[in-house]
C-alpha cells in the first residue's frame, strides 16, 4: 500500500497505534499523565478525522454566501 495515496480514515488505526506506548507510559510512570496524554491524542485523531473528511454541498455553500452579503449589504 502507498502512503501518499492512503485516506486519513485508513491511516486513523495507525493513528491509535500511539496508544500502545502511552498505556505503557501509564502503567510504569504517572497514571494521571498517562490518561491526559491518551485524550490529547484521541482528541488530535478525531479533529484530523473531521478535518480530511470530504466536504459535501461545497457549491452550494458558496451560492447561499453569496446571496448573504448581497441582503446585508442592501
């Protein structure tokens, strides 16, 4: 599999993969740094998840912007 051409919904478990050491992290070194660490990184995830998603109804958001500025502007 090529890496350019993976989507980031494919490439999300290899995102969670950065789980594994943090767990080890909070097992051996402080629980509480651990769990903080563990929701940064499912929080990163998720807003790179809803980030590279695809945008649907693009076109239609730029025509019912325009027609916004035009009645603000009356």
């Amino acid at each position: 599999m090529n890496l350019e051409n993976a989507s980031p919904r494919v490439a999300l478990p290899v995102g969670l993969m950065a789980l594994v050491p943090l767990a080890w992290y909070g097992v051996s070194g402080s629980v509480m740094a651990g769990i903080v660490s563990a929701v940064n990184v499912i929080l990163i995830l998720a807003c790179l998840y809803v980030a590279f998603s695809p945008v649907e109804n693009a076109h239609d958001h730029d025509h019912d912007h325009e027609h916004g500025s035009n009645s603000t502007a009356s």
